[in-house]
C-alpha cells in the first residue's frame, strides 16, 4: 500500500522532507517512521530514545489528526494515509 511520509524542520534535513512509501499491509504508523528513520542514526536519535520509542517532544500526525506516541504502535495504516512526523514547535 502506498502512504505518504513527511518529515519536517530538523527531521527533515536529516531524512528526507516527502515521500511515498510502498509499505506492507498492517504496519502501524510506528513501524513506518521507524523503519524510514533508521535510515539515518542522527535522525533516529531525535525522533526514537534508546528504547525504541518516541521521544515525548515528537508530534505525529495521520491524515491531518494527532496521534499519541502510545496510539502510533496500534494505529495501522492504510492505502493513501498521510503520516507527518514534527520535532518541537517553537515560534514568537
């Protein structure tokens, strides 16, 4: 199934802004950041600690919604999905 993966700021000087994704049926939105970040070990440490999981400052978001770091493990994708992945947002 195809799924777009968006990477943005930081995450995306180091992994790539956009892609499409040619991923396996019942991948969880987990599992397709963290394939396409283990690409890069820089970007897998910004987004991932040392346990695999999301680092708390990590916003990731299906098809426009917010997605909990918890939900991103049991959230599967499906055919067209849009997946954005943000470091921290700070602004003035």
């Amino acid at each position: 199934m195809k799924v777009t993966l968006r990477f943005f700021a930081r995450f995306g000087e180091l992994l790539g802004k956009d892609r499409i994704v040619d991923a396996p049926e019942n991948t969880s939105l987990a599992d397709l950041v963290r394939d396409a970040a283990s690409q890069n070990g820089e970007g897998y440490g910004l987004i991932f600690d040392g346990e695999g999981k999301f680092r708390e400052y990590v916003i990731l978001m299906r098809n426009g919604k917010r997605v909990s770091a918890a939900a991103a493990e049991r959230t599967p994708l499906s055919e067209g999905d849009e997946v954005a992945v943000f470091p921290p947002v700070a602004g003035g």
